[in-house]
C-alpha cells in the first residue's frame, strides 16, 4: 500500500475558545494560495480565447499556418503565451490593438524563441 505524500495536519494549529474545547484552524497557506490564484478564472478564460484569436490571425506572418495545428500550437503560440501570456496579450490588444501585440511578438522573434 502507498503512503499519502499529504503533509500531515499541523496540530499546534489547536487552540481552546472560551464556547469549544477545541477548533481546528489548520488552513494551510498553499490552500489561501490555491483560492487566489483560481479566483480570475472567469479574466483568464476570456484572455486565452481571445490570444487564441489574435495569435492565429498573426502566425502567417510568422511563417506558420494555423491549419497545420502540431506546428503552430508547439512551435508559436504555446512559445508565444508561455513569455507572454494570454492575459498580457489581452491588455495589449486592449490598450494597443494588433499592431501592440505584434510589437511584443517581433522581440520574441528576435531573439529565436520562435
């Protein structure tokens, strides 16, 4: 039988309240953490469709074709929205339009990441 790699509950984290005997407050910080980084989900999945737009809309000027999907997903814009992200990419198409978006594109491509 495999051990759980679950950290074991912090006891100390015990204390006497004058109506309990005891309370739990073990609330780790990984799970604040976790609730936090979950919280823009409704921002973020608005941002990933909308790079999924733009950056098919520029790949041709790339050199890569968006129908030849294992091409362009490994070698553009998973490379793109890895430096940049999509929700980078949504507030410079936001502030800037195409023309923004493809300023920040050309730096990748300057230095070979695609």
């Amino acid at each position: 039988m495999q051990r759980s790699r679950r950290p074991r509950f912090n006891t100390v984290a015990c204390v006497k309240r004058p109506s309990h005997k005891h309370h739990d407050t073990d609330i780790r910080v990984a799970l604040s953490y976790h609730n936090l980084s979950d919280a823009d989900f409704s921002n973020s999945i608005a941002a990933v469709t909308e790079s999924q737009v733009l950056l098919a809309s520029l790949a041709p000027k790339y050199g890569f074709d968006p129908a030849n999907v294992t091409t362009y997903n490994n070698k553009f814009r998973n490379v793109v929205l890895a430096y940049l992200s999509p929700e980078r990419l949504s507030v410079l198409y936001t502030n800037g339009g195409l023309p923004a978006v493809q300023r920040e594109i050309d730096k990748l491509q300057r230095v070979h990441a695609i």
